[in-house]
C-alpha cells in the first residue's frame, strides 16, 4: 500500500454556545479547523484534522497548520501509510518541529491503516478497555453565578465531570470555585483550569482560599518550575497539560513528582504514534491521563475516542466529545456522547465517513 494523494481543506465550525472563553480574557467565537485526506493507490482514504484552540493558546494556528502540510505532504507521497514510525520520520524531515503540523497527516495515515485491515483503530492502539470513557464537560469563564447555572444543565446532560474555566482575577476565580463546588453532588469531578493564567503569587492566594474543598487545580502557571511552587503549598491533586508536549516533557513532570494527572493532546504532541507513546510511558510510570486534543470537529472527537478508549482504564481519568460544542458535523456516524460517556466504535479505522462534497473544494491537492 502506498500514499498516491493527499487532499486538504479548510472547515469553519461555529461554536454552539456564544462562545469559549478562557485564562487571560481569551476566547473564540468559532473553529478554523483543517481536514485531511490521505488517498492510497488502492482507493482506501483516511482522515485527519487539527484544530488549534485560536492563535494565542498554543504555539500553533490554522494557516500555520495548512502551510506546514503544504510542506510535509510531498515528502509522504509513495510511502506506506501503515508505517507511521516511518511516516514520522519523513514528516520530521521534511519540518522540524512544529508537532500540530504533523497531527492530521499522522491520524489520516493510522485511519487509513485500520481501515486497510478491517478494524477499528481502538485495536491497533491497544484493544478498547472497559465499556465507554467518562467525559468532562468544560465550563466557559463567566460570572460565577452563571458557571455555577451551567453545571445543572450539563449534569441533565449525563456529564458527571467538570473543567472550570479559572486563571484571571484570583479574587473572582475564588467566587467562581466555590460557586461551582457547592453546587455538585456526591461523586462528582471538578477541575478549575487555569491554563497557565495565574502567575505564582496569584495561584498561591487560590489554593489557599479553597484549600478545604474537594476539587483539582489545572495548569496554575506557564512554566514547571512555577507550577511547583504551587504544587508543594497545595493540599490538592494537580493537573498539567500545556507544558506536557513530549515524552520527555512528561518525563520531567514525572521526576519532579508534579502532577497526579496529565493532559495529552493529540495534535500538542504531533499525532496518534507520539501521543500513544506517551500515554504507554503514563501507564508505566503510574499517572492517570485525560486524553482529547487541542479542539475539533467530528474527526478529532472520533480520534479521541479510540485513543481514549484504547487506554487502560484504571489510568482514565477523562475524555472530551469536541463534536459536541460545535453547530456542524461533517461526517456520517461520528461518535456520539451517551450520558456522558463516549465509545470508540466498532467499524473500521477512525468509524466515520465523511461528507467531502458537502467540505467544498480542496485548498490543496498534493499528487
């Protein structure tokens, strides 16, 4: 089997809710989301998407994603889509760096892989374990009156998990904690996710205020070494995400004995191989994961899903259903969240096909 073309286009997903608004006063209003699709001399085709969470989250944007493919692409062209260390290395090659580049090719050529041999991608990433992934649902910064009003509407939902939107004004992120806490039930999960907005001394006053309460503290601060200083004054169990980009990232958190619980996100890390090396290294090393990606449609939720549910599921410690936030689906049979849970799916590859004639024509056509 060998790549003959790769297509790629650019999907706009408007988001369900006003918007999503994070640390730092950032927010989006809709998703410039890439998709490709990895054509073999056989026919078969596989998809990929990468998203990026708007320009100013993560070292990545949408155009910077879509010129990097532009460049990888070529290099693939003749290779064996079922080789992914091999198509790794070729990416490499071709770009150094630049991880979010490498995402989609990487999840189009396992998508295409399974497909090749009949099975759904859960197996080649290790076999589904237990009966579906639990999510969380994230709550959009705003008043904590408002937050605290989300909660209900998505409990009705089936989620059982919720991620906080904090990393501003410490003195209303405290509002906003203790709002949201005293409205969950027994058993429920809160997580309140600074991603990287507060500096030290701020993150210090909120975890001291809440020291009582029973929730996880996400992502304080931007650096390791920040984030520790937080770490060794809180009584909570803590969760790092945008500085865990690589197996040796991980490692560091690992030896710094940094966080109960770490993020993986697919496209952070550069695809479904390093991402799965990742995951694989957590299992060994003890640490419960939240696996999901960056942002997306119906492709990234689908990819989740079998990452997700591929994973042990003592090391589970949530999931997200992306399709689920935006207002347009582009594929048939995308995974779907089922009270709050989500399953991989038993058909072949990723599980969905999509609608390419309803995606407009391609931007670029590699061949």
């Amino acid at each position: 089997m060998r790549i003959r073309e790769i297509r790629v286009f650019a999907v706009e997903l408007p988001l369900l809710e006003d918007r999503y608004a994070w640390a730092d006063g950032r927010m989006v209003e809709r998703f410039d989301s890439t998709l490709v699709a990895v054509a073999s001399e056989e026919g078969l085709v596989g998809w990929g998407e990468v998203c990026p969470l708007g320009p100013a989250y993560l070292p990545a944007h949408a155009e910077g994603a879509r010129a990097g493919i532009a460049r990888v692409a070529p290099a693939l062209l003749g290779c064996d889509p079922r080789a992914v260390d091999r198509i790794q290395e070729r990416m490499e090659r071709a770009l150094k760096g630049h991880p979010f580049v490498k995402s989609a090719l990487d999840m189009a050529c396992h998508d295409l892989s399974a497909r090749a041999q009949g099975v759904p991608l859960s197996t080649l990433l290790g076999g589904p374990d237990g009966e579906a992934v639990e999510l969380y649902r994230a709550i959009s910064q705003d008043t904590p009156e408002a937050m605290a009003a989300a909660v209900g509407r998505w409990r009705a939902e089936g989620y059982r998990r919720f991620q906080l939107k904090v990393g501003g004004d410490p003195d209303l992120d405290i509002e906003r904690i203790r709002a949201v806490r005293s409205v969950l039930d027994r058993g429920e999960v809160l997580v309140a996710d600074a991603n990287t907005g507060w500096l030290p001394h701020e993150a210090l006053r909120v975890v001291r205020a809440v020291r009582e309460l029973d929730l996880y503290i996400e992502q304080p601060c931007a650096s390791l070494e920040e984030c520790l200083i937080v770490r060794r004054a809180s009584d909570h169990p803590m969760v790092l995400d945008e500085i865990v980009d690589s197996p040796a990232a991980l490692l560091a958190v690992w030896r710094a004995g940094a966080a109960d619980v770490v993020n993986l996100k697919i496209a952070k890390f550069g695809g479904l191989r390093p991402t799965r090396l990742a995951r694989d290294l957590c299992v060994e090393l003890g640490i419960a994961m939240t696996i999901e990606d960056s942002w997306g449609g119906d492709v990234v939720t689908a990819a989740i899903a079998h990452l997700a549910h591929s994973t042990p599921e003592a090391f589970r410690f949530s999931s997200t259903d992306f399709n689920d936030y935006v207002g347009r689906s582009v594929a048939l049979d995308p995974p779907r969240r089922e009270d709050g849970r989500i399953r991989s799916g038993t058909a072949p590859g990723l599980g969905l096909e999509v609608e390419e004639a309803a995606l407009g024509p391609p931007i670029l056509v590699v061949r």
